[in-house]
C-alpha cells in the first residue's frame, strides 16, 4: 500500500496546496451542479406545471446575465479593491441565493429570478476560479494545474449527475435538489473564505474599469484566439446537446437510451482518465500545434459519428466516435486556458479570462439552436452536418497558422 502511495504521489503533478484546495472545492460545486443540470427541467414542467417554453426562456436569459457576469468579473478579479477572492466568495453567495428561490418556486416569475441569480453568479465565477489558478502557478505548471481543475470538474459533475438521479429515484424529492446544491455553494465559499487569500499581485496599478477591456480588444492574437475558441466550444456544446438526440432519433438504428447512457460514461471515464497524462504529453509542443492535435481529432470523431448514423456497426462507431472526442476535449481545454494567461499581463488576466470564458458561453449559446435546426431538416440534412463541422477544422487550422506566427512575435 505505502508503494502505491509513493508511486501516486510522484505520478500527480507537484503544485501549490492551494491549486488542490481549490480543485476540491471545484469538484464540490460541479457535484451540486450536477445535481440540478439534466432534473431541473423535468421537475419544472411535469410538478410545477410550467410550459417547455417558459423553461427555455428562464434558462435562455440565465444565460444573458452570465455574459453580464463575466464582463463585470474580468474587472473585479484585476481591481484592486476588489479583486479574486471576494469575487468567487459573491458568485458563491449569489449562486446559493439562487438555489434558495428555486427551492421555493411555485410559478414563472419566480423561476426567472432563480435562474438570472444563478447565471450572474455562475458568469462571475468562471473568470475568478481561472484567474486564482493562473495566480498560483509557474508558465511550466499551468497545462498541469488547469488539466487538475478540469479532471476535478468533470468527476464532481459526473458524480452528482449520478447522485441526482439516485435521490429522484429513491425519493422523488426534486426540490431537495436545489438544497443540495445551494449548501455545496456555501462549502465552496467556505473553502475559499478559510483557506485561500486574495492572489491578486500586490503591484498591479489601479485602473479604470474598461480600461483592462480596451487594451484586451485591441490585442490581435487574443481576438484570434477567441475565434478559435467559439468555434472549439462549439464542439463540445454539439456533442452535449446534438448527438445525443442524433443518435436516438436520426441514427439508423436508433440507439436506446440505456445505450446513450453508457456510451456517455465511457466519454466521461476516459475523459477523466486521460486528462493528466494528455496535459503531460502536450507539454512539449507549443500550444497552436496542442490545439491543431485537438482540431484534427474532433474532425475525426465528427466523420464517425455520420459513420454512426449511417453504416452498419452503428454502436462501434459511435464508441470510437466518442472514445476520439473525448481525448478531444482533454487536449483542449488546459491548453486554451494557459494560453490566454501567457499573453495577458499579470494586471490583466483576470480581463483575458473573461474573454476567454465569453467565447465559452458564446459557443454554448450558438450550437445546441444550429444543431437543433440541422436535426429538424431531415435525415440527409442531420447526416451531413457531422460532415459539415468535419470541414471546419480546415478554417480552424488557418486560424491556428496565423496565430502561431503572430505569438512566435511575441516570443510565446
């Protein structure tokens, strides 16, 4: 046992005690979010009796004032009266009084203000977490450091996926959903409120609240990066929210729900499995060449999946497909964030990833509508649009050369 140990402790990257408190804190929120993310809207229609529609536009504009959220983080997270930390401590406290209107939510107007406090708090967090891990490590440790938030995101909302459906099944409670998730809000801002101080560098100069937005607009490879970032996002929102109901409704056969179940926890298992050791590996290429390696493996997967729908052998190529977008993801993600920390200055990164999130929510917000409408034009259309977004790698890799030659300027 005490081998075993030795062997895991050398095998684990070698960072800050801090990066590992806030990755436990950070699986912890995921775990509440978890608990919520596929049963609210059931729970919401079929027992509290509003319409789909009403959902979508409570969740829809959730998300418009998450956008708010980033924007107005970027700046808190660089101010010096404010700041990291009691950034994260507000979006622990919004998102919690969130959960506490939805706990008791009877009709719509209620459901709207649960959802546009959740997507504020969830808007200020994302720039404010990035930054503190940004803060706490060295250039050489930052692939590492954000693949260790990631995996601990990805297993915190897998189990509370997996927990939600087990208290709905054992109980039926869905209410005690929203308590669950609103008292792990409260753990994570006590985590951060006893065991992480303010990481904001003591030097940086005071600014004006646009002022960090101005200089991040006007930098050329951040703005390409952006849009090399939506486009990567998209991706994912794709896989999340469009081939799941490709494979069930479009493919031929149709693949069962149980089936997209475990297809789906062998994405997540392999997912959290591979992201320290692609981090690791990635390491000793420049980052444009990671995130090409990303690219070519999302056009990959995208052909199996029209493989899937369209060929015998459905269920092999639909692991495969899953099984290469899933090693995909793993490539992108740490890479995407230590990239944009690496072109920001130390007083403005939390304004660099802000922008970075807001791609983020941008891909989230474009791709699960175009999907939609492809699967609504019919089976030839929903076949060729894997194919489609197979062909965007092509543009993808152009934007990748450019900024490659514009960061070799700056010496990245």
């Amino acid at each position: 046992m005490n081998v075993v140990l030795t062997r895991l402790r050398q095998w684990l990257p070698d960072l800050d005690t801090r990066i590992w408190i806030l990755a436990g804190g950070r699986l912890l929120s995921q775990v509440g979010i978890g608990f919520t993310l596929f049963y609210a809207p059931i729970f919401f229609v079929s027992q509290v009796g509003l319409s789909a529609t009403q959902v979508g536009i409570g969740i829809g504009l959730g998300s418009v004032t998450g956008l708010f959220g980033r924007i107005l983080a970027g700046s808190w997270v660089d101010s010096p009266t404010w700041g990291r930390r009691p950034t994260l401590l507000v979006s622990a406290l919004v998102s919690a009084a969130a959960d506490g209107v939805l706990v008791l939510t009877q009709g719509f107007p209620l459901f709207l203000l649960g959802n546009l406090l959740m997507g504020f708090g969830v808007g200020l967090y994302w720039p404010a977490t990035e930054t503190v891990a940004a803060d706490l490590t060295t250039a050489q440790q930052r692939n590492e450091a954000y693949a260790l938030v990631r995996l601990a995101d990805n297993v915190g909302l897998g189990l509370g996926v997996v927990l939600g459906g087990a208290l709905i099944s054992l109980t039926g409670a869905y209410r005690a959903l929203f308590v669950v998730d609103g008292i792990t809000f409260l753990l994570f801002f006590g985590i951060i409120y006893g065991a992480i101080a303010e990481t904001r560098p003591p030097g940086n100069p005071p600014k004006a609240f646009w002022q960090g937005w101005g200089q991040a607009l006007k930098d050329r490879p951040l703005l390409v990066f952006t849009l090399v970032n939506i486009l990567l996002t998209s991706y994912l929102a794709q896989v999340q929210s469009t081939l799941p109901v490709y494979l069930n409704q479009v493919a031929t056969p149709g693949f069962s729900e149980g089936t997209l179940s475990l297809l789906f926890t062998g994405h997540v298992v392999l997912a959290v499995v591979a992201q320290l050791p692609m981090a690791r590996w990635l390491k000793q290429y420049p980052p444009t060449q990671g995130l090409a390696g990303s690219a070519l493996l999302w056009g990959m997967g995208f052909c199996l999946v029209w493989l899937a729908g369209t060929q015998t052998g459905s269920y092999l190529w639909a692991g495969l497909a899953l099984g290469v977008m899933a090693l995909a993801m793993v490539a992108y993600t740490p890479i995407a964030s230590a990239l944009v920390v690496a072109m920001a200055a130390d007083d403005q990164r939390g304004v660099y990833l802000s922008v970075n999130s807001l791609a983020w929510a941008f891909g989230y917000l474009v791709a699960p509508p175009l999907g939609g409408w492809a699967l609504d034009q019919g089976t030839a259309v929903a076949h060729g649009f894997w194919l489609g977004l197979a062909l965007t790698v092509l543009p993808l890799w152009g934007m990748l050369y450019g900024l490659n030659r514009q960061l070799r300027r700056r010496g990245l």
